[in-house]
C-alpha cells in the first residue's frame, strides 16, 4: 500500500538552488519544508568538484566545502532532506509519487519547487558512432569517479569541449594521474577565458584542437582511440583509453514533462515568470533546469528568490500570467522567459550564438522600446545580464516582449 503524506513545500532537487530554497523557506516558518534528492549525499554538483571558486571573496570554498554549508543551512532552518528518493511522477496538481529505501509515497504539498537540475549530453545523444567500450564518461561521471570513489580512470585521455567546465575535467584528469592527450572542439576557439586557455596550453601542455569533430570511437572492451576530422576534411586517430564529453547541457526537465508545464524551446527548461513560476499554479522551478546550466552562485540566488514567490502563494496572492518573453537571433535564450510589471530583482539570463563587440540590448514591445543597455562584448557561453529595471513598462494586455541585440 502506497503511503500519502502531506507537506506544505516539497522541493525536487538539493543542489544548491533546492537547497537555498529550502533554508529560506524553512527560516519563514511556513510548516514542514521536504527536500528531495535521487543521489545518496545532498549538495548536487559542488559535491565532487573540488577545486575553489565556490563561496564569496572573503570566505572561498572548494566545491564540497559549499555543499556542505548548504545542507547544514537547509537542516538549521527545519528542512527535512531526504536522500536516496526519487520523484516518478505526478500525483495531483502538487503532488508527486515517489520511491525511496522505504518503499513507494505519495507526497502532497501546497506548493512544489523542481530544481532538479542540468546533465551533460552522453556519447549517445550526440550520436557519435563506435562500438560500446568503457573509459567513456562525461564531466560528471569523470569528477565522481575520481573525487567521490577514488577511482584509476585510465592512462590517456581526451576531453571533447572546450568550455570552462571542459577545463575542470582536465584538471579533474590530471589529478587522477591521467594524461590529457588533447582537448578537442568544433569550435574555432576555446570558449573560456584566455588566461585558462592559455595556461592549459602553455604551461600544462595540452594540446587544443580547434575545427575538430570525434566522429568514432575505437575499440572492444576498452577504449584505444578517438577518431577525429578536421573542417578541412583530414582525419586522424588519437590513441587513449578514456574520453570525456563535456559541456552540451540539457535541463532534467522530465518531470516538468510529464506534468505538462510549458517548456521554452530556447532553454528546453520549464517556462517561468521573474517570480520563477511555472504554467501550473503552485509549481515553480529554479536553478539549472531553467538555464544548462550556470554557476553555483547563480542557483543558489535563484533559490532564495524563488522562497519569495512561494510565500506569496502560500498567502493566496494571486498571479498574473505575464506576456512570453522572446530573443531574436544572434540571441539563443532568455531566462526568465515570461514578464509581468511586478517582477524584480531577479537579472534576466541571456546567451548568444555569436560574438559581438561593444553591442546594444534593445528590450521592446509592440514596437515601443522598453529599456536599452550597452554591453562591453557579448560571447558564445558566456553569459549575459539584462537587469529588471524595466518591467514596470510592460503592457500586461499588449503582445509579447522582444529582446535583441545590435551593433552600436
């Protein structure tokens, strides 16, 4: 027998978007606050990414030094985090079934949170042809299978990407003892900082190739190479034992799927407000699965203000469906995707397909221009900020709003 139970937020996901969530909210005293998450120790990604960046300039933290911070606040504030459960389905409205160590629930709640979170795209979603070997991983595998188990990955490597999170599971490769043997993308250029690039290729020695595809993998039971072809056609064969693909993310928005909530076909994540509420009253998402997928900080920011919206609906305020928000190429995404004049403080999201220097952001509706804002360059994978000074000018009964981006 199935056993039902019955909160008042249930949030899917402890990354760091669930988690800050949980500890505002928690703090409110809104009632019983249930965090869940399908791995076996809370904290998401920052768990097996050991390497410094995390916290603020006057308290920096390793990755597994945040997760931390983050599950003890959420549990300080009256959070209950459970681990090693899983969100199957949809119950209700707001509510979800769900399998743990205890067997099957239902979870009812007055208000749901998905923060469940991005995933790198595998070898088999990018339709990369071969046999099956092992020593094929992504970031994720990679960085758990080291920092997490401790485990010899392997002599040679190649990491397919050249993105920041690309230079991590270099790094990560590195600390295992493996040698990169080559970092490859289709790019023209690395798509990270060029001080990163550079001290990869200088100092660390590993080569960047730039035009390149892996278009097999070699090898029966293990991995013994990657075939690659340059733009220009020429092909070649890089001996290794292991491959890591990076970057490519994609919102773990199955759960979003199944319950019928909008998706934006820009970010392929749940359509939200600038409160973060979703299609379906009472259900609101956060973090990565909104955005593949953006720093820790920016997860954790989310959280917070999401707990705001959901007091709000907790008090029976009611909520507008605002106008969708859209983007015009070279432009890809926007994140928030839909607006209303009350949203504020929380930054819109933006990503380019395409460099641009010293570019304008032009924000519009029905022709009439809302706001405008100088950038100093705007990057592919890098991320843009368009602030929220402007929502107070939309038109709640007018058509959609447009964002672009211009030459000055």
């Amino acid at each position: 027998m199935t056993a039902v139970r019955q909160v008042d937020v249930l949030i899917v996901g402890a990354g760091p978007a669930g988690l800050a969530a949980a500890a505002r909210l928690a703090a409110a005293q809104v009632g019983r606050v249930e965090v869940l998450e399908r791995e076996q120790q809370a904290g998401g990604v920052p768990r097996h990414c050991v390497h410094g960046g995390y916290g603020s300039r006057l308290r920096p933290l390793t990755g597994p030094a945040y997760a931390r911070l983050l599950v003890t606040a959420a549990e300080a504030a009256g959070a209950v985090v459970r681990t090693g459960v899983t969100a199957l389905d949809w119950a209700g409205p707001v509510a979800l079934r769900t399998v743990g160590p205890r067997g099957h629930a239902t979870i009812r709640a007055r208000a749901v949170v998905l923060a469940t979170g991005a995933r790198e795209r595998p070898r088999s979603a990018r339709l990369v042809p071969g046999t099956r070997p092992a020593g094929v991983l992504t970031t994720g595998e990679l960085q758990q299978a080291v920092h997490l188990h401790g485990q010899h990955i392997g002599e040679r490597a190649v990491v397919v990407g050249a993105e920041d999170v690309s230079y991590a599971a270099a790094a990560t490769v590195r600390a295992a003892g493996t040698v990169v043997v080559a970092m490859v993308t289709e790019g023209s250029r690395a798509q990270t900082v060029p001080l990163r690039a550079a001290d990869a290729r200088l100092r660390q020695g590993i080569p960047l190739l730039t035009g390149t595809t892996v278009t097999e993998l070699l090898g029966h039971g293990r991995l013994s190479g990657v075939r690659v072809r340059n733009r220009d056609g020429r092909t070649a064969v890089l001996p290794c034992d292991t491959v890591v693909f990076t970057g490519d993310f994609v919102p773990e928005h199955e759960l979003a799927r199944r319950g019928g909530l909008t998706l934006d076909t820009g970010t392929r994540g749940p359509a939200v407000d600038g409160s973060l509420r979703t299609s379906r009253p009472g259900v609101f998402a956060v973090g990565s699965v909104l955005h593949p997928v953006e720093s820790a900080a920016t997860a954790a920011r989310e959280g917070a203000h999401v707990a705001g919206a959901v007091l709000q609906a907790l008090a029976g305020a009611e909520a507008s469906d605002g106008v969708p928000l859209l983007v015009d190429p070279p432009l890809r995404w926007i994140a928030p995707n839909r607006v209303t004049p009350a949203d504020r403080g929380l930054p819109y999201l933006l990503r380019t397909t395409a460099p641009l220097y010293r570019p304008l952001l032009h924000v519009t509706q029905d022709g009439r221009t809302l706001y405008r804002q100088g950038l100093l360059r705007a990057l592919p994978h890098r991320t843009l900020t368009l602030g929220a000074r402007w929502t107070h000018r939309v038109d709640p009964g007018g058509g959609p709003v447009r964002v672009r981006l211009t030459d000055r």
